[in-house]
C-alpha cells in the first residue's frame, strides 16, 4: 500500500533497487484485504443466544409472542425477554450516569410493521461516587407491537431481531444475539404467555390522568428546572421520584425533592449542558410504598409544548454558546495538538516510511513532489473527517462519544490492526511481493504517479489511524470543548486538527528545495526499507500487548497464533505465486492460502480469542496502586483521605510515558507514600462506561487524565495530559499542607 517513488538520477542498479521497493511496498494492501475479510466473516458473527463470562451465563435472551398465531391484519405483541444473572443489571431507555440501554433491530417481512419499545418502569440505584443509573435486575421483558399486512401467502412466518445489551456489575460486559421467533399463520389464534406479560403490562408506566387528578407546574431556577406536581393520588405514596428522559442533547444531573407537602411534591432538576434552551424535560413520576418497590406504578409526563403556547417564564440554556473568540482559540488548540501529534512514538514508524519517500523524490520536479505531499494530506485529512462523522453520528443516536482511541477500546479492531502491521512488516523484509494483474495495470493504476499518489494517500491514512491513541497536549482541551459543542464545531476542530498533523509534509512538498538537506537515494535504502520493518514490528508488539491487557495472557497468545498464520500465508504468497509459475500452481496455493487463514481465523480468533476472560482491571494493577472503583473512592474520601486517581489505559503510550517517567520514579512515589495518599488507578482499557463517563464530566475526551481528590466537599485538582515530576510534586506538598491545617 506504500508507495516510494523511483529516483530519475539512479544508476541502473539503483533504479532496479528503488523499483523492487516500489512494489514491495505499495502492493501490502491486497494480501491485508484478504485477511481483514476472512476474519471480519468469524469475528462480527452471532455467537448463540446467551452471553457468559468466566463460565457464567450473564444474559439468557429469547424472544417470545402473546399469541400462538399469526392471524393476517391482527396486531400482536412481541417481547425480548433477557434473564440476568443475580447482582448483574442491564439499564433503561435513558441509563443515566453510565451504561448503554438494550436494543433491538428487527428483520421483518415486506409491509409488516413494528412499534417503539415498551419500557416497564426501571429501578433507581445510586452506587457509591454518586454514580445513578436506571436498569432492571434478574429479568426485564422489552415489548413491541406488530402488525402483519392483511395478506401473508406463507403458512408459517419466521421473525428475526438482532439484540444488544450491556450488562453490569462491578465491571460492565457489552452481549447480543441474533434471535428468532417462528408462528405459525392462522384465521384465529389464541393467547399465549398470559402470565408474563401481564406482569410485565403492569409495570409499563400510565399516561398522565389529566388536570383533574394531577398537575403541572414547570419554572425556572437558574440553570435547574423545578418540577411542581399536585395530586391526591401522590399523598397516599411515601416514595414519589422523577426519572428524566432527557433529549439526546441534553446532560441532566440528578433531580431531586426540593419540598413535600401532603397532596404537592416540587423536584429540582439540574441540568448541565444542553444545546438549546429548555422550559420543560420528558420523564416518568414514579410513586410506590417503598423505594423500587414491586409495587411501583409510574405516569408518563411529556415535555411542555413552547413557551408561545403555554405562557410559561423564559426559557433558559445552562451553557451559553461559546463565544466566537473563544472557538477560534479551541481550534487554534486542536491545529497545534494536531502538529505535536506527529512526534508521539504511535505515528514514528509511519512517519519514518514518509521521510523515506521525500529522500527518494529528491530531484524530482516539483510538481510530482507537491502531488504526492497533497495526496498524503487528503489521506490524513479523510480519516479524521471520516472518525468526526462518525463520532457525529454516535452522538446524535445518544452514545458517549471520546477521542483517547476509542476504537483501541475494542480487542478485535486492535487484532485487525496487528494483521495490517504484521503484513506491512513482512513485505518491507521482502517475504512476499505481490504484483497488480496486467487488466488492471492498463487501467486505473496505469501510470507509476497515480500508484505513487495512491500510495501517499494511503500512508496519510495508516498514519492517523495509528495516532488516535495519542493524545497530544493541547489536543485534550481542544476535543473536550468540541464534543460539547454542534455538530459543526465537532467537524471543525478534527478538521483543524488534521490540518496541523498534515501542515510539515505539505510545506515540505511546497518547498522541494528542503529535500537538498536529506540524504541521496542509492542502495543503501534496501537497508533502511528493512530496518522500518522492524519498527513495524515494534507496533506489533505493542499492540499485542494491549491485547494482553484487554483478553489476558490466553487471548494474546491465540491472537499470535493467528498472526504466525498470516505470516506463513505471506510466505506462501512471496514463495510460490510468481509471474513465472503456472496458472495451476498459483491457483493451488490461493486456494490453499485462503483455506489456511479462514479455517484457523474460525479457530484461533472465532473459537479460542472469542472465549479468552476479559482482563479485569484488577489483574492490570501493579504495585502499591489499587483498581479503582466508585465505591472505593467514595469510602477513602469519608475516611478522610487524599486520592489520586490515574485514569489510564493499557494502549494509551501518553500514559505510559507519564508512568515511566514521572508516577512510577523514586521522588514521586516517596512522596505519594510520606503525605499517605491513596493511589487509584481507573483502567479505560476496555471502555468501561462509569470511566467514560468521569471523562466527560471532567471535560477530557479521553485518557490520560490525572485527578487529585482532596476531600468529599473540596474541588479536585485535575493535572494536564503531559506530567512533569515538579508539576506533581508540587501540588502534592502543598496539598498535603492544606489538609492537615484543615
């Protein structure tokens, strides 16, 4: 896929070298495309309808019918029933502090129809650290309407629905299934299931009873909404609570009773960001005799209509835009994190092939030299601009959105990654070469420059997927402004970031004159072509060892095994299929290539990988530093002691730089130790959903983030991305002052 230009001023032995290097790297992609396809076909499939962890059944889903019979025309009600293993929780429509609610993608038949979710009413839990979240324990039953069309021809109908869920207990495990329900197509049919979704029916909320039972009031309090309610019904309940259904846009904190007074209850409803100004919020009152008690019963409170209609006070923003100044200063922020980017060591061995290519285009017009530098731009330019539509879209579908490598969160996106390493690396050692069809060399990829543009393209991309694990100073600042903002703004700032990543290269390319300071190309590049690949090598194992972090010591080594396959497959390429070899032979050795990387993808990826234990957070602590939790924040806080907590991932190379050099050295950990602070350390190697929301509540798009808790009422200090062992030291003695004087 990489692509190194030719040097016009070669002897003929050193045209022939850059040749061989031409294609040796250019043409990586294809066998890469054959194994990222294999292993999409295992590793993206259903696996069964449960989900397990250590051996344990977490989730049982199955889908089930009221009826035993489809009858054409007749509504009828589905349900997706998921069974939960005792302590552990999946969550509601709005999950609150952390998780994901479950959902549901039906595949239906032409002209049948579906209804939205019916939600039974959640429990509250408020976990240690404040944590709140909505959910259901042991079993929920999620129910939907259908509607067949007037007319089926088939004598049975099979529907089918891909589920997801996130299910949690002190660590939190993503699950799905793809499910089934067959019925059979009737006249008549009669009920089925009775006794579960009548139960279940019981606990979907009400609507509102109207004016003559109960009433509204919404006001504003500042940047809270307060929420009168009066009834007769609410007198005769001692627990009545307000669960806000907020607009995707919209960040609530936690409401609260402000008063109560026999027949009238006042809620406060904070509200931390919103896009646009808000008089009222969707929600449920939910009143019982007890706190999720069984006997719960809710109504259904919709948004008021717009003040126009309704006379109520002003509306009100809790975040007023951000000034036109101070995007420009964000986005000033994003270009210059974007230019550091280039020196974090996750981009080094891309980067390096890049200088590679500028040594070989020396002499080259200036013209062929300024396209190649622009092609590698658009590449850098089209992975950011494609990562910001995305985490666009994820927003507005009500998902936390971070930068800090989110896809790293993801084992099998850094498997993929390893295979694209791993064959890059092999072909830079000369391993295997793979040359275009002769159709296709008279067509697209006709001219050597479109190969070498191509080429640049496609290091620009490799080069920014490779850094979004990084995060550079000013980058962080920069992107937890951006992902509070519109959706243009979010644009903006990857837009300005990958303006200052591409900012050297295409000045470089503007400027051919430069290149007269670099080294000339001859034969000794075959030597530096080699030694990238060992740099590639060094990413490899890198990324290996976040898949040691992220599947344990087990899933790492099935994932080696598979890498060892691809390797022989590699081989097998370079050794076997040449220009010169029969068309028998080449086809014999594909054949078997593909059959040798799908059959152990299935084995070592789709069976063995797929079953490894995720790593626990608690297995990745080293030390004196324990794993952190809510709870046991909360507790050292009331136990009236200082905390830091190092907010952390394994493929996060800022962090462990930052731990290398500065929270692991001898003065800071003496210093840690003297003043007795209590050392915590957050693990986002798998994207726990209670860190990425502590992320976001401390304005930072992702890891590292360091914080420093002084006290239960005391506002903690929160360093910058990039730890010097003065910045730390500092504020622990004077830290340590402040609290023993208090």
């Amino acid at each position: 896929m990489f692509r190194f230009t030719q040097h016009n001023r070669w002897a003929r032995r050193g045209s022939a070298l850059g040749y061989e290097i031409v294609y040796s790297v250019r043409m990586a992609s294809r066998l890469t495309a054959y194994s990222v396809v294999c292993l999409a076909l295992f590793v993206f499939a259903p696996h069964g309808l449960g989900q397990e962890y250590q051996g344990k059944q977490l989730v049982r889903a199955e889908l089930l019918a009221n009826t035993d019979a489809v009858v054409p025309g007749k509504p009828f009600t589905v349900g997706l029933l998921l069974r939960m293993a005792p302590a552990w929780h999946t969550y509601w429509k709005f999950s609150g502090d952390a998780g994901l609610p479950s959902e549901v993608k039906w595949k239906l038949p032409p002209e049948w129809k579906i209804g939205e979710i019916e939600w039974p009413i959640p429990l509250k839990t408020i976990d240690p650290g404040d944590i709140q979240t909505y959910g259901y324990e042991n079993e929920v039953l999620l129910m939907q309407e259908i509607t067949p069309p007037t007319k089926v021809d088939s004598s049975s109908v099979k529907l089918s629905a891909d589920a997801s869920w996130l299910v949690c207990e002190r660590i939190c495990i993503p699950g799905g299934a793809t499910l089934q329900l067959e019925l059979p197509v009737s006249t008549t049919s009669q009920q089925a299931n009775t006794e579960l979704f009548t139960r279940y029916r019981r606990l979907l909320p009400q609507n509102w009873p109207g004016p003559n039972a109960a009433t509204v009031d919404w006001t504003r309090v500042g940047s809270d909404l307060r929420l009168k309610i009066t009834g007769d019904t609410l007198a005769s309940y001692p627990t009545v609570d307000f669960f806000p259904l907020p607009e995707q846009s919209s960040v609530v904190g936690h409401p609260r009773i402000e008063s109560r007074n026999n027949n009238e209850v006042v809620f406060r409803i904070p509200i931390e960001s919103s896009e646009k100004p808000l008089s009222s919020m969707s929600g449920l009152v939910v009143f019982s005799h007890q706190p999720n008690g069984e006997d719960r019963a809710a109504w259904r409170l919709a948004a008021a209509p717009p003040r126009s209609q309704t006379g109520l006070s002003a509306p009100f923003s809790a975040t007023a835009p951000a000034p036109v100044r101070g995007i420009f200063t964000f986005l000033l922020f994003g270009f210059i994190g974007g230019l550091i980017l280039n020196l974090m060591p996750c981009v080094l061995p891309v980067i390096s092939l890049k200088i590679f290519g500028f040594i070989q285009q020396a002499g080259q017009s200036r013209q062929k030299i300024l396209r190649s530098g622009i092609a590698f731009t658009i590449g850098i330019f089209a992975w950011f601009i494609a990562l910001a539509l995305l985490l666009i879209a994820l927003k507005a579908a009500g998902h936390d959105v971070t930068w800090g490598g989110f896809q790293f969160t993801n084992a099998y996106f850094v498997l993929v990654l390893s295979v694209i390493v791993l064959v890059f690396a092999l072909n830079l050692f000369g391993v295997f070469e793979i040359s275009l069809p002769q159709s296709m060399t008279r067509g697209l990829l006709s001219t050597t420059e479109r190969k070498d543009l191509l080429g640049s393209f496609f290091q620009g991309v490799f080069a920014t997927v490779l850094a979004t694990p990084c995060t550079a100073p000013f980058l962080g600042t920069a992107l937890g402004f951006a992902f509070t903002q519109s959706p243009a703004i979010i644009l903006s700032m990857f837009v300005a970031i990958a303006s200052g990543m591409s900012a050297p290269y295409l000045l470089l390319s503007a400027q051919p004159a430069w290149l007269r300071f670099l080294p000339r190309p001859g034969p000794w590049m075959l030597h530096v072509k080699q030694f990238m690949g060992f740099l590639l090598l060094a990413t490899l194992l890198f990324l290996l060892y976040v898949l040691g972090a992220q599947r344990g010591l087990e899933g790492a080594i099935w994932a080696s095994c598979f890498l060892l396959v691809i390797s022989v497959a590699c081989w097998m390429k370079g050794a076997f299929i040449l220009p010169t070899a029969s068309f028998v032979t080449r086809s014999v050795v594909l054949v078997l290539m593909l059959m040798l990387v799908l059959g152990s993808g299935i084995y070592f990826i789709g069976n063995k990988f797929y079953s490894a234990n995720i790593a626990t957070a608690d297995s990745r602590v080293r030390g004196d530093w324990q794993a952190f939790t809510p709870e046991r924040l909360q507790e050292e806080l009331k136990q009236g002691r200082v905390v830091f907590v190092d907010f952390t991932a394994a493929w996060c190379l800022t962090c462990k730089f930052n731990e290398a050099s500065v929270l692991e050295s001898a003065e800071v950990r003496e210093a840690f130790q003297r003043h007795g602070i209590v050392k915590l350390k957050a693990d986002w190697t798998n994207g726990d959903p209670v860190i990425t929301k502590l992320l976001q509540h401390f304005g930072r798009p992702g890891v590292p983030l360091y914080v420093l808790y002084l006290g239960k009422n005391e506002e903690p200090i929160v360093f910058p991305e990039l730890l010097t062992k003065s910045m730390l030291l500092e504020k622990l003695e004077t830290s340590a002052r402040r609290v023993a004087s208090e």
